[in-house]
C-alpha cells in the first residue's frame, strides 16, 4: 500500500497500471478491453479548444479592484456605490495577430481584457493598450484581422496586406502611428496602459446618462522594448511576457492600474468637431479631464492557465446596471459577436466554467440543457422552469432598466466618408506628445515593417501621411529609401500577391 493519493478512473475506480497496456501474451497484441489506455489517448486527443479567432497569445492572473473616489454621481452600479467597495477580478492580456504559440514580444497591439465579479454580475472590459482602433465600422474588422493574419498562399504575414488597407483606410493612421511608436513592443503587460477605446455610457440613481470613456493607467510606468532589444529577446525566449508576469505575481511584486473615467454629459455629444462615438478618436484631456475612480491589483496567479485563462470568455455585452453601451457602430457589432465566438470555442454553457460563473451574484435564469450542464438552476424548485409560472421562479427587475435612449434618424448605410478631422489627433499625437528621439525610432520602425512593400503601397501609405503632416510623410520615407531591403529574410513580391488574387 502507497501513502500516495490512488490514480483512478474518470469513474473513480482505483487503476491497477498506469504503465503497461493489457495485451495478449507479453508481445501483444493490446486488447480492446484496455480501456483505460483508450480513456487516456481519447483525452489527449480532445486536449484543444479552438484559439481565439484574435488575441490568441495571452497572459492573465487574478486579483483585486477597489473603489478609491466617489463617482456615484455618474453610475448607480453597486460597485461604484461606496469608497472601499472591491470586488475580484481576471485579467488577461494579449497580442492581437500572432496564434498561440506567437513570440510575446512582437510589435502588435495588446489586448486588455478586465473581467469584475461584482454583486450586480459580471462587468467585462474587453479594451486594448490604445485608446482607439484601426476601422470604426464592423464591416471592415473581418477584412482588417485578413491582412494581420497569415495570406492564404505563403502562409506567411503579409506587409503588403497591411499598409494595402491601411492606405485604403486612412482613419487608421491614428492607431498606426501608435503601433509603430515606442508603444508597439510593451516590455510587458505591466508597463502599458489599458483603455476601454469605445464610448461606453454610465446612468445614475436619478436616470441621468453619461458617455463614458475608461482608462488604465499602469502604476509600473511605461516600459518598451525597441525593435532590435525585442528581436534579440525573441532569440532567447518566446516567452518573456509570462515569465515576466508569473515571476512578478510569484515574489510578491503586484502590478496595479489606477482607473480613470471620462465623463460626457450625454446632451454634449454632437458638439464637438469629432465624432465623440467615433472609435478612431479620442476626449481630448483637457476638454475631458481624467477622473479617478479606483485601483486594480493583480496578486494571483491561477492554480491552472487552462482553466481560468483559455477558459475566460470577455465580452462588451457583459455590464451591469449603471453601466451601458452607446451608439458606436463597432461596439454594438462587439456586443454580439464575442458570445458567439464562446459558444463556438468553449461550449453552450461557458458562462458557468469557474473564470466566467459570477463570484458575488447569484445567476438565476431559464436556460436549460444542452451539453456540459453542469450546474443546476432550479432555484430549488424544479417546477419553476418557465416564466411566467405560478412557483414563485425569478421574475425581471424593471428598477435596472437603462433610461431610454432617443434616437430620431433614418435608418440608411451612411458612408464613411475620411476629411481632415480624421487627421487632426494623429498630428496632435506627432506634434505634441511623440519626442523627437520616438519619432525618429517610429520611422525606422515603419522602415523595418514597409521593407517588404511595393512601391505603389508605400507611395499611397506616404500619401496618408502628408494628410497628418509632411514631416511625418518625410521622416517615413526617408526611413525606408536607406533601407536595404536586402535584408528582408522572405520578401512579399508584387507577383506573389498578383498570383495569389489569381
Ligand atoms: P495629453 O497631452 O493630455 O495626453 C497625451 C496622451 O498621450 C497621454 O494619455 C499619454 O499617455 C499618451 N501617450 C504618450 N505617448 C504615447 C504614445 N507613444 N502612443 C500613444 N499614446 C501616448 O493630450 P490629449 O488628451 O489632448 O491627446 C493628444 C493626443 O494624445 C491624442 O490625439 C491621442 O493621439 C493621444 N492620446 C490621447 C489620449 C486621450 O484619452 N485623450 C489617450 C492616449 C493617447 P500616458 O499619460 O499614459 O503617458
Ligand atoms: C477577442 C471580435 C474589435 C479587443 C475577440 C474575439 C472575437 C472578437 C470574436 C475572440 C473572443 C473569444 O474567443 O474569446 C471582435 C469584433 C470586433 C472587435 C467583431 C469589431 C467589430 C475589438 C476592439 C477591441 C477588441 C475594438 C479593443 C478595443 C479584444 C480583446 C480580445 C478580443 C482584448 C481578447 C479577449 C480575451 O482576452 O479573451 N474579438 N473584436 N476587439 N477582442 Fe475583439
């Protein structure tokens, strides 16, 4: 007898061998009655779930948001209801193109994903390190996610495909001028910023909307790599970034974020020169100043990445009363899709697996069976199980309902027509917050990414940047002509993406 714990069966049967197949005679063949042995191949094969569609790499760890300032003013959310109110919270963080096994420090937008287990349910910000995007209409974020994926023939990332619809798509060049700034290679998640982007709104106890922005700011400071530092880490590991982050959260050294709101009485919206619901733009501080709301600790790191961290499922519909959406085109479009994205990757009921299934509310609700219902709702009793029902089964809370929104227009596709406003916070940004050193490293930085593109590509994305300023347009070109596109190691030719449309 061992003291170890006994192995056994998925059935809890102790197993007599976990080393040796049953087999008849002692060269086999192995018999169909090891069943055990089919047991274990079955599991290995079904190890996998689908990566996410985007933002496959990722980091995450557990911790704890807590209310600092009083913004009830804005919010009737409970968690926002008292100073020193917390919840728990899941983090995680990632890149946006490569698959899961992607070098962590490639130049890439990060995914900031915060999950809240309030006692109202589960609040999800799904945001990223930017405070804007590259499209501002769902129909393009299929095409945009195309050309940061591997192209169908090469199967390799495409530069070509990149700067190609970007150039098609000039509003990008505000989130372009970010990526390729110090801000594209984050030394880790610590040391970068997390923003909601979108305009989200908040209503109070009296029924008053407010638009929303959210921000994140890192308590460690801005950390970043330059292209060659990345490069000759990526030769030494691929994966800094949970190292980093397991290290840190291991030795007692928890990285905090202080949250900030923006705040727009909703009758403002509409009079300012940008499109306040608009994701490619952002409040202007001073016509927006940050207000402080609380702080975010990440202290734990999960017992198991799989099953907290693959198995998070983020989503923008997921808020809470005092908190909502607004009109902006991408988040309705966001609201939808990331549920559906969960059913297909994790299953029907993920909503109940331990990284979704709300700490601090209860859920109550008439979904029912299906595969993996592993919970039970029955809100102890099981005659409740439609609505409306005579046993006294949980009924709607009309008290949580969002004031109405009023929205007079006509329903049509308006065009999404790119003027000059679509350049003015991008030069703002190369103007006056980018220091002259990060502009010349953000042009050498195009150089090392446009390398590989044709001229006509280069030439149209030139031409969007005069639009932001010639200096821009200047420093970019120059940049790539004392290039030596020699040392592109797999060049994107004109005739292979010639061949590829064929
Ligand atoms: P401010 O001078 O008040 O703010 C500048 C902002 O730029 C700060 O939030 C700063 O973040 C951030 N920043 C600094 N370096 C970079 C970089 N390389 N990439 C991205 N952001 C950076 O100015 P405004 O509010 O008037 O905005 C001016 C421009 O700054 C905008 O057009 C926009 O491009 C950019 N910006 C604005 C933000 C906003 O919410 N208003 C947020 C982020 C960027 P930090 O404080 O963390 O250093
Ligand atoms: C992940 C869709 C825009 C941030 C995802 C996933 C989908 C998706 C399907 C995978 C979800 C999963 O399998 O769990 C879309 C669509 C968009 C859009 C349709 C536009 C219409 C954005 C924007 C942001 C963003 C604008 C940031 C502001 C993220 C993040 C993740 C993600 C952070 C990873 C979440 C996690 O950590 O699990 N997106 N997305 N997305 N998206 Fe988006």
């Amino acid at each position: 007898m061992t003291d170890k714990p006994i192995l056994t069966t998925t059935g809890g049967a102790p197993v007599p061998s976990n080393d040796t197949s049953k087999t008849a005679g002692p060269r086999g063949p192995v018999l169909l009655e090891d069943y055990q042995l089919i047991e274990k191949l079955a599991h290995q094969n079904r190890e996998r779930i689908p990566e996410r569609v985007v933002h496959a790499k990722g980091w995450g760890a557990q911790g704890i948001f807590k209310v600092t300032h009083d913004i009830s003013k804005y919010s009737c959310a409970k968690i926002f209801s008292k100073v020193g109110n917390s919840c728990d919270v899941l983090s995680r963080w990632s890149t946006v193109a490569g698959e899961s096994g992607a070098a962590d420090t490639e130049r890439d937008v990060r995914g900031f994903s915060l999950k809240f287990y309030t006692e109202d349910g589960n609040w999800d910000m799904v945001g990223n390190n930017t405070p804007i995007f590259f499209v501002r209409d769902a129909y393009k974020f299929p095409d945009f996610i195309r050309t940061q994926k591997r192209h169908p023939k090469t199967n390799l990332r495409s530069p070509e495909a990149m700067f190609d619809f970007w150039a098609a798509q000039p509003e990008s060049v505000h989130q372009v001028t970010i990526l390729m700034s110090d801000r594209g290679i984050p030394t880790n998640p610590m040391h970068m910023n997390g923003y909601g982007s979108h305009t989200f709104s908040m209503w109070n106890a009296d029924g008053e909307r407010f638009w929303v922005k959210f921000h994140f700011k890192t308590q460690q400071g801005h950390k970043h790599y330059t292209n060659a530092e990345a490069e000759a880490l990526i030769g030494k590991t691929r994966e800094s970034y949970q190292e980093d982050l397991f290290n840190a959260i291991d030795r007692g050294d928890f990285p905090k974020w202080t949250m900030f709101i923006q705040v727009m009485p909703e009758a403002e919206a509409g009079q300012q020169s940008y499109n306040p619901f608009d994701l490619t733009k952002v409040w202007p501080h001073e016509d927006y100043p940050l207000i402080e709301v609380g702080e975010v600790e990440m202290n734990k790191n999960p017992e198991n990445y799989f099953q907290m961290i693959e198995n998070a499922a983020y989503s923008p519909s997921n808020v809470v009363p005092g908190i909502g959406y607004s009109p902006d085109k991408m988040l309705q479009a966001r609201v939808w899709s990331y549920a559906d994205a969960h059913r297909y990757r994790l299953g029907t009921h993920y909503e109940a697996l331990p990284a979704n299934a709300p700490h601090a509310a209860n859920v109550q609700h008439y979904h029912k069976d299906g595969p993996m219902r592993f919970f039970t709702n029955d809100f102890g009793n099981a005659d409740a199980y439609y609505e409306p029902n005579q046993y006294g089964g949980p009924v709607a809370d009309p008290s949580v309902m969002e004031p109405p929104l009023k929205i007079d227009a006509d329903a049509f596709r308006y065009p999404q027509e790119v003027t000059d406003e679509d350049f003015v916070q991008a030069r703002e940004l190369y103007l006056n917050v980018l220091e002259e050193d990060e502009k010349e490293r953000m042009y050498e930085n195009y150089a090392a990414a446009m390398g590989p593109c044709s001229k006509d590509v280069k030439e149209r994305w030139y031409a969007v940047l005069e639009r932001v300023h010639p200096d821009y347009a200047a420093g970019v070109r120059a940049a790539n002509d004392r290039l030596d596109t020699d040392v592109n190691a797999v060049p994107i030719t004109d005739d292979t993406q010639i061949e590829a449309a064929e």
